[in-house]
C-alpha cells in the first residue's frame, strides 16, 4: 500500500479537492444515464401504426416485452426500434 503525505495542505483545503473530486465522478457518472422512454399501449399502436389487438397478440406471442406499473403496460420505445427487421437481406 502507497502512503500519501500533505505538506502544507490545510484540513479546509483537503476538504474541498475531495469534495470536487466527488462531485466531478457524479456529475459525469449523471450525464451518461439517460431516461428510458416509456409508451402507453395506444402510443405503442400509434408509433408501430398498428391496433391494440395487434399490439396485444404480439405482447402474448413474445414478440414484444410489456413492464407493469400497478395495472398499467408500457413499452419501451428503445426496444420497439430495435426489434425492427430488415425485410430483404
């Protein structure tokens, strides 16, 4: 283990580089999560331009991944997009 020597460091001055030190790693460590977007089952049938049932089916066939908050479904709008296939390869 390395030990550290301060000369001529007050306690006041110590206090405050550490302190910036945090608060540098957080607010770096806040800026790289973003918010994940959540949409209502009638804002996933509105952006897929397709109908609840549809919506519904494919919820049920695992086609899409459905989170619960109390009774109400969402959909991540980051996995609707990547769930989209080119058709002709």
């Amino acid at each position: 283990m390395t030990a550290i020597q301060f000369i001529q460091v007050t306690p006041e001055e110590l206090e405050k580089k550490i302190l910036d030190g945090v608060q540098k790693i957080f607010s770096s460590a806040n800026k790289q999560v973003e918010p994940e977007e959540l949409l209502t089952v009638d804002e996933t049938a509105t952006f897929c331009k397709a109908t609840r049932q549809s919506i519904h089916n494919w919820t049920k066939n695992k086609k899409l991944k459905a989170y619960g908050i109390g009774n109400r479904v969402y959909y991540k709008k980051s996995e609707l997009l990547q769930g989209l296939q080119p058709l002709n390869d």
